[in-house]
C-alpha cells in the first residue's frame, strides 16, 4: 500500500466549508438524522472541497457532539480529512474529529438484509514470509453464502472502519477476503473478530522490532 498520494489541500475551499458552517451553526445544533434537509446541504458543502468526503453526527445529549469528517476508507483522502479538521474554527457544543474512531467490538450491523455481529465471525492471518509487512485477512462469518459474497465483503469492511477506526483499517488491513465458518474455527487457525485489535498491536509490536 502506498504512503502517500497528492490530494488537493486547497485552503479557500476549506475555509469557505468552515465559515459557511459557522454561520449556520443553529442548523448544526439541530441535525439529528439524514431526514432533516440540512443533512443533504452540509453534505453538498462538505463535498465541494472534495467528492469523496462524508461526515457523520453524533447523538445528542449532554457532552459535546461529534462532527466526523470521513473519507469512507480512502486512505488517499486521509490528509486532506485531518487537515480540514486542523483548522476546523470553534463551534461550540460541537467536537470535529478526523476519520471514524474506533468504537469497539461490541456492536452489530445489517447490511443489505444480512445481520452481521462480531460474535458470529472470525478471522485467520494471512501473511506472505517473503512480504510480512503486507496483511490479508480470512474473514469466516455466520450464514455466509456466495451468492451474496459482496454484501458479506462489503458490510465487513464497514464493521472494520467502525471496530477499529477508520485509519487502522486502511492502513492496518491490506486486504480482506470472506468464507463460511469452517465445523472448528479454533481447530483451522481462526481467532475470534474481538481478538483482531489485539493482534494488529501484537503484529505492529513484532515488525517494529
């Protein structure tokens, strides 16, 4: 995977993505789901300064309130996410963060009719001796079946943005490929889906030495 790719970092567009949402922070306050038509307008907004930016929302209550700025796992897109949130101007009540944080196993998705939960999936290292730096993954999910082998991929790789962060998936994950469970996951090399962000810690520990 590549380090680095050249993304337009072009301060007047975002600036002008800042100011305008400053001005209409009330509408800010008030965007509590997509259904709310200032959803669609901070999202025109947001991708006027590039096409490939998303953001997401957190529910209110009595912290502060998260604006995520996401690239949906384009790690290109990555510097120019943290960029914009560098200079993000102060928006009271609100705490913009760069790219998805990680939020854990504990959690479930459906995802184009399939429910997908971690404690029904497990993962198996794949891991070429001659390229040790590069990690693939052997994805086993409950119910898998190929005739929707994409939507099993797919909603996977949203489970690994949201599980470990947005960043740690690009760039911790190389590739994923998905399978049924085999009779004895433990028995044929697969570890529990919980267990993956401890083992990208231990890996990371045993390249960096």
């Amino acid at each position: 995977m590549q380090d680095h790719l050249d993304v337009d970092l072009d301060p007047q567009k975002i600036n002008a993505f800042w100011t305008w949402l400053a001005s209409r922070q009330a509408d800010l306050d008030a965007l509590t789901s997509p259904d709310y038509p200032f959803w669609d307008e901070l999202l025109e907004h947001l991708q006027a300064v590039n096409d490939g930016l998303w953001f997401e929302v957190s529910a209110p209550g009595e912290d502060d309130r998260e604006l995520v700025i996401t690239a949906q796992g384009q790690w290109e897109l990555f510097p120019l996410v943290e960029a914009m949130v560098s200079v993000a101007p102060e928006l009271p009540g609100w705490i913009p963060v760069a790219l998805k944080p990680a939020m854990g196993f504990d959690f479930g998705i459906k995802y184009e009719g399939l429910d997908l939960n971690p404690n029904g999936i497990w993962f198996e290292p794949l891991v070429d001796p001659d390229a040790p730096e590069v990690l693939g993954l052997r994805v086993a999910i409950e119910g898998f079946n190929v005739d929707q082998e994409d939507d099993f991929a797919n909603g996977l790789l949203i489970m690994l943005d949201t599980a470990l962060g947005e960043k740690a998936a690009a760039t911790d994950v190389d590739l994923v490929e998905v399978c049924e469970v085999p009779d004895d996951p433990d028995d044929e090399g697969f570890l529990p889906f919980a267990e993956l962000a401890s083992y990208l810690a231990w890996r990371k520990s045993r390249l960096t030495h």
